[in-house]
C-alpha cells in the first residue's frame, strides 16, 4: 500500500482561558493498494474476504472539521468524503466500488449551557448510502423455476441514512 496524506490544522485562541478557541482540520488522502483480498458482500449483510491477494483498489478522500468553543458553547461539524474502488484481478467488470464507499458523511454536535445547571445538546448525522449489487429475478418456465441473476458488482446504492438526536438535562446537587 502507498498512502499519499496531506493535512492542515489550525486554531485561533480568543478571549479569557483555553476554553474560547475555533479549530479548522482539513485532511485529503489517496490511497493504493496491491495485492489486496477482494470482498463482497453477501445478501445477508455479512462480509466475505477471499482470502487471496486476487485484487487491487485506491481510496480516496476529503476530511474537514470545524471546532468552536465559547463560554456556554461547544460544537463542531465534520464532514468527509470518500471514493472507495477495488479492481479484481481476472473477473469481467473491472474497477467497481468496494463495499464501504460510503461516499459523504455529515456529522454536527451542539452543546449550550442555559444557566442554572440547565444544557441542551443536539447531534446531527447523515451518511450516503453504501454500494450493493442488485439483483433480478427471472422465471424459467421449462423448469418452472425463479433464479435470481446477480447485477455488476455494487452498482447498485442503499438509501441515505439521516438521524438527529436532542437532549435536554439538568443537573441536580445532592
């Protein structure tokens, strides 16, 4: 494997204490890989390896993140993407996408101090979907059958998945 990574990190301090700062991270990646094991997902979810070094693959990407902090306030955003390819050696399809080519994220955490030993917090997450490879039933009516003919290897894509999660608490003493 060669990896070829470059990153900038940066924060800029304001006000009193190490608590009031922004914090900018960005990072962008590519990745080659020979000799790597194919894998393929089965249609019941599980990963299957195939235990020989019969492909060769690349990812790569884009990481950012953005951090604030100030009295009674902390949060951050990321967000990353991500091109994830595999290339089997002596199959018929060529470069396809691997199976965690999830290809964007999104992340956003949010915490507020309201005073009184009250806080609300928030959390934001959305991920593209991930490849799949589809397929097709077709009926053979001489054997009066359904066999399911397998599509290009993920070429297909699942859904996004999105969540968002509020929190309101207050702390008691005992």
């Amino acid at each position: 494997a060669i990896h070829y990574v470059f990153g900038v990190d940066y924060q800029a301090n304001f006000g009193p204490g190490d608590q009031n700062f922004l914090r900018v991270k960005a990072e962008g990646f590519y990745k080659d890989y020979d000799n790597l094991m194919s894998a393929h997902l089965t249609s019941s979810g599980i990963v299957y390896y195939s235990r020989k070094n019969d492909a060769r693959g690349a990812a790569k990407g884009v990481d950012l993140y953005v951090m604030y902090s100030a009295s009674g306030f902390y949060g951050w955003v990321s967000y990353g993407y991500l091109s994830s390819t595999q290339d089997v050696l002596n199959d018929l399809y060529g470069s396809f996408p691997r199976n965690t080519d999830q290809r964007h994220t999104l992340a956003a955490v949010g915490h507020l101090d309201l005073g009184n030993l009250w806080n609300v917090s928030a959390r934001f997450v959305y991920g593209s979907g991930y490849p799949y490879t589809p397929s097709t039933a077709t009926y053979d009516s001489a054997n009066v059958t359904w066999q399911w003919i397998q599509g290009t290897p993920n070429s297909g894509r699942m859904p996004p998945y999105s969540r968002t999660d509020l929190r309101i608490s207050k702390d008691f003493e005992m």
